[in-house]
C-alpha cells in the first residue's frame, strides 16, 4: 500500500536573523492510488512541501510516511518516488530512450534487454515511441514534456510527484495533457502528489485537492465539496473566476445589515452563526440572477457598469444605489446567461437566493453557514 502520510510536517528557512516558515503543521493523509491536487497562491509552500515528499528538502519537525515506513531519513532516491518538474529537467545530452533509461540503470540490476522493453512499453503508452533516437533540443514542448513523464512513468515508482508540469505548454496542449495525465494516473494507480497554482487544474484533475495559504493547510476535500462548502473565506476567494462577491455585514436581528443594503436571513441561517455578528457575506457570481422587478427583499435595484460578453455566458459588473458614483458604490459581479440582454447603464434587478449565500467569520475567515 502507497499511502502518504504528512503529520504536523513544518519546515523553516532561516534568512539571516528572519526565520520563514514555508510550511507550518501541516497534517494530511493521501490515500493509495489517489490523485491530491495541491493548490495555493505563490510562495503558499506548495513546492517546499513537495519537495520534503522527495526527500529533496530536509523537514524542520513532523513526520511523513509511505505505508508504514517513516522516510524523514531515507535518501531521496531511496523513496520509491518520482518526480516530474515544471522545467522537465532532462538530459540535454542524451536520447529520449536514454533519459528513460538512465534512472533504471542506476537504481536496478536489471538486465539491459529488459529495461530496454520497459522503456519502448512506455514510450508507446505515452506516443512517443518514435521518438526515442532523438535528443530534447528536437522535441517541441510538449514531447519533452512526455518524456519527463515516461522517464517517471518507467521507474514504476509508488507515488508520482508532479510541481507545475503543465505550466510551460501553450493553453490547448495543456487542456489535452490535463485530461491524458488523468487516464494515465487512473490507469496506473499511483498515488500522485500534483502542485499546481493554477485553479482550473485543481478543480478539474484531482480526486481531492489540498488548499494551502501561508504555509498553512486551509482544507482538503473533493473539489466540489471545496467550492461549495469552502472552509474559511479564503478558499472561497481562491476557487471560482470571477471571485465571489464578498460584502462586510453585521448581523442585527433577523437582519444582516451592510452599507448600502440590508438582507433578511432565515431561521436556519441564524441557527449556524451563534453569537457572531461581525460577519461577511460571500455569494458567487453565478448564483445572482436578474429577474423583472423588485417584489421581495433578496432582490436589489442595481446599474450595470460594464458587460463583458463572453458568447455563453455574460459578466456583467453592477452597483448598488443607482444614484451612486460607481467609483465609490458597493459593486458586484454577475455571470448570466449570454442570451440576456443588458447594457452598460442599464437598471436592473438582481436577486441574490438566500440559499447561496456563504457567511464567514469576518475576524478569523472561518464559514459559519
Ligand atoms: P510558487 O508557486 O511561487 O512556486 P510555492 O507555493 O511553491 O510558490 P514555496 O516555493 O514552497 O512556495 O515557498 C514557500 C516559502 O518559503 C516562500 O516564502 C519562499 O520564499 C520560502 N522559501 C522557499 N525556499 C526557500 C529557501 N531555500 N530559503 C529561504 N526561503 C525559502
């Protein structure tokens, strides 16, 4: 069984007098044969912590496990891992079937005949079969791309790690790689550890993803249970494009009160926020919709400021008051139908469904309801 344990693992760099946590307590089990997308902005310390899995970075505390072997003090070659790096790291001097090779060479006794077979099996299951006279320099990105996959692939490691490896391929190539590295990783079973900043490749590729920021674990869960159910605030701004609408409210009764709009809430939202009352409310532009009218209390005149078209589907910028400035309004997004036909100038009437709305915390972040 390949299942990767991280418990409360910390790692910190000293710069100088300035100690940087990279990676602070963070505790997650990966389980065999899963897929753990992880995913946060720059400098969250996605890398550092892939980089401790492959036993390319000491750890500061914590332990990590593959099964029931701690490996915090086995060589990273040792691991029974690979790892595919964003530069693709091959060698500039050797074929493709030499780059393949080379790993096994050094780390088996296998007889040449036999590593031979192993590296044209992968070469076919990856497309490149062709190629593996050539060297990288006569590879498009993509192949080399390929490549640093079949030479991980080959080796037939127990857990994959993989920091960016989709990131130097241009948009289309990237839509392919993302749904083949799926078949493959489904295929194969390896337990793969996949870092990537980029949310698409989260949402889309992982059977769950890890969400860290500041070094800290902010959630892991299935991707939708992440979008829908974010744990705090900021995993709530992190997925979804446009972002969710955030507003600063206080709750007063059966009301939350912002500044330039008061919202009725439901026993059952009141039943989730206890004591709370210094609260934001987040809803996803997606959930707004525009309706005829203003005839119930979740429904807000607003000025459409811009419409940005995108053939599906429109965005569509808004404020509040109609009679405000835009520049100083309270200003939300929506995405709608593209069919729907509104202006720059336009008055219209959104309605924000009581049952999409998120409620943090507004001091610690933490979703209350
Ligand atoms: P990116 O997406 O930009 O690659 P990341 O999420 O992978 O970022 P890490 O590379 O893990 O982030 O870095 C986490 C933090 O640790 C950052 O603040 C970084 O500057 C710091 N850090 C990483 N490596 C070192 C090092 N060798 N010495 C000092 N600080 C480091």
């Amino acid at each position: 069984m390949a299942t990767l344990e991280l418990d409360s693992v910390t790692k910190t760099f000293q710069d100088g007098d300035e100690e940087i946590v990279a990676v602070d307590d963070i505790s997650m089990s990966i389980d065999d044969g899963e897929f753990l997308v992880v995913v946060g902005p720059s400098g969250c310390g996605k890398s550092t912590t892939l980089r401790m899995i492959a036993g390319l970075e000491t750890i500061t505390s914590g332990t990590i496990a593959l099964g029931d072997r701690v490996i915090n003090d086995v060589k990273s070659q040792d691991r029974d891992i690979a790892m595919v790096f964003q530069s693709y790291a091959l060698y500039p001097h050797m074929s493709v079937k030499q780059n393949m090779s080379f790993g096994l060479e050094e780390s088996t006794d296998l007889p040449d005949d036999e590593i031979s077979r192993m590296v044209t099996e992968t070469g076919e299951l990856l497309d490149i079969g062709e190629l593996l006279g050539r060297k990288p320099k006569d590879l498009s990105g993509g192949q080399q791309q390929r490549v640093a996959l079949g030479r991980a692939i080959v080796r037939d490691p127990e857990v994959f790690l993989m920091d960016e490896p989709l990131s130097n391929l241009d948009a289309k190539l990237r839509a392919e790689m993302r749904t083949e590295l799926q078949r493959l990783q489904n295929d194969l079973g390896v337990t793969t550890v996949y870092v990537t900043h980029d949310q698409t490749e989260a949402m889309t590729m992982g059977d769950r993803i890890a969400i860290l920021d500041g070094g800290e674990l902010q959630q892991i869960a299935e991707p939708l249970k992440c979008y829908h159910e974010p744990a705090n605030q900021f995993v709530a701004s992190f997925l979804g494009e446009p972002s969710m609408n955030f507003f600063d409210v206080t709750r007063d009764g059966d009301r939350l009160v912002g500044d330039v709009f008061e919202y009725p809430v439901g026993d059952d939202v009141r039943a989730n926020l206890g004591e709370t009352t210094d609260l934001v409310l987040g809803i996803r532009p997606e959930a707004i919709e525009l309706v005829e009218g203003e005839s119930d209390a979740h429904e807000f005149e607003m000025t459409v400021d811009v419409v940005e078209p995108m053939g599906d589907e429109n965005t569509v910028y808004l404020h509040f008051d109609p009679d405000a400035d835009p520049e100083s309004a309270e200003t939300l997004v929506a995405t709608i139908d593209g069919f729907t036909r509104v202006s720059e100038g336009d008055t219209v009437t959104a309605r924000i469904p009581e049952d999409a709305i998120h409620l943090f915390d507004r001091v610690t972040g933490e979703a209350l309801h």
